[in-house]
C-alpha cells in the first residue's frame, strides 16, 4: 500500500533563504506526484505537477524535483517571502491520489 | 480560468439534519472528488466520480452520498448529520485521472 511522509512536519526560515521540502513514497509505481499549498482556512492551490517519466519542473520560484527509484521528491523555493508562508502538501497519484500529511511552512520577516 | 465553486462556506447544522454540499466545476472534467479535512488526518477521500451518474467510495464514505446528475455538479450528501462529521469539507475535479487537480474553497461544516 502506497505511503507519503513529508518531513519535517513544520519548519521555520528567515525571509530571502532558499529552502527544500521534502516528500517520500514508497511504491515507485506513480503515474505523477503533484505539489499544493493550502493557506489557512482555504482550499488547495496545484503548484506543479510532475509526470512519472520527468525529472523536475519549474515554475517562477519553485522547483519539484522527482526520482522514482529513491521515492522522493523535493520542492526547492527560491528567495523565500513571507507570502510563502502556508501548508505545503504532496500527493502521488496511482489509481488515486495518496496524500502526504504536509508541511507548516513559516517564513520570518 | 480554472474555478471550482463550493456554495456553501460555512454552514452550521443540528444533529440529524440532512446536509446537502454543493459543488460546481467550470472546466467540463471528468473526475469530481469530495474530501474532508480534519487536523492531524489529513485529507480523506469520501467520494468520487469519473462521469456523469458514476461515483465510487473512497476511504471514508460511511454516513455520506453523492449525486452527479450533471457533469459539472457533484453534490456531497450527510443524510443525518452527526457531531463527528464536523469538518471542512473541499471538492475538487480534474481532467482525466491523473491530471492537475483543482480545489474550491472548502466548506466549514459544524453539527451540533
């Protein structure tokens, strides 16, 4: 059965740090993996979407990363702002889309 | 642009009740998802559907229907609501499976 862990469960950085989420599954048998945020109180926002056969995938600041073979994948943000602060999720997509429980991401002005 | 709408943003029902949560999608997919998001639970999938008048369980579908008569609408249906299905409810759609998925807002649900 398909497992996703992100670590740490929260984490805290200055404003301007480059910083990297983490999200790991255990069956490398994925059609894709896809990055959310949730602010407080909202809906999930898709950030990227990375198909199985792909590497990375890149949109302004951010940065996925996929290697199947290893189960993980990381989000790489740029620059960090403030506006970055919020839950950031992973999910895996087999038959269904397996979630990872997300980490509270809080950037400090 | 992409937009899945959720009727209600907060709703607050009595125990027993029968609850109806609407969604609506305006990107004609085809596959429509109801969760439910509880602190330190994460995201469970009640429902889905991939077509009109077709849905599937997810994980936690005890205590729920659904009803997909129109391929842009996905109803989530608490046919007696009790105090532990207080929660936030979000609705999503996508594609085709495998596809991007969008959210709504959510829908803060509170039985008393």
């Amino acid at each position: 059965k398909q497992e996703v862990t992100q670590i740490p469960a929260a984490l805290s950085v200055p404003e301007g740090e480059n910083l990297v989420l983490n999200c790991s599954f255990t069956d490398s048998a994925i059609y894709n993996l896809q990055w959310f945020r949730q602010d407080p109180g909202k809906g999930l926002t898709s950030l990227l979407l990375i198909q199985s056969s792909q590497r990375e995938q890149t949109s302004g600041r951010l940065n996925a990363s996929l290697d199947k073979s290893s189960g993980r994948s990381t989000l790489y943000i740029a620059a960090s702002q403030p506006g970055d602060s919020a839950t950031y999720l992973c999910a895996v997509s087999d038959y269904q889309l397996i979630w990872g429980a997300g980490t509270k991401l809080i950037i400090k002005p | 642009d992409v937009k899945v709408t959720q009727s209600s943003r907060y709703l607050v029902k009595r125990t027993g009740e029968k609850v109806f949560l609407e969604c609506v999608q305006d990107m004609d997919h085809e596959n429509m998802f109801w969760y439910r998001q509880d602190p330190g639970l994460g995201l469970r999938l009640i429902y889905f559907s991939y077509d009109v008048k077709m849905k599937e369980k997810g994980d936690i579908p005890e205590g729920y229907s659904v009803s997909r008569e129109k391929k842009e609408r996905f109803s989530l249906i608490l046919e007696s609501a009790s105090t532990n299905q207080t929660s936030m409810y979000l609705c999503a759609s996508s594609l085709l499976a495998g596809n991007t998925i969008y959210f709504g807002e959510g829908s803060w649900l509170t039985v008393v």
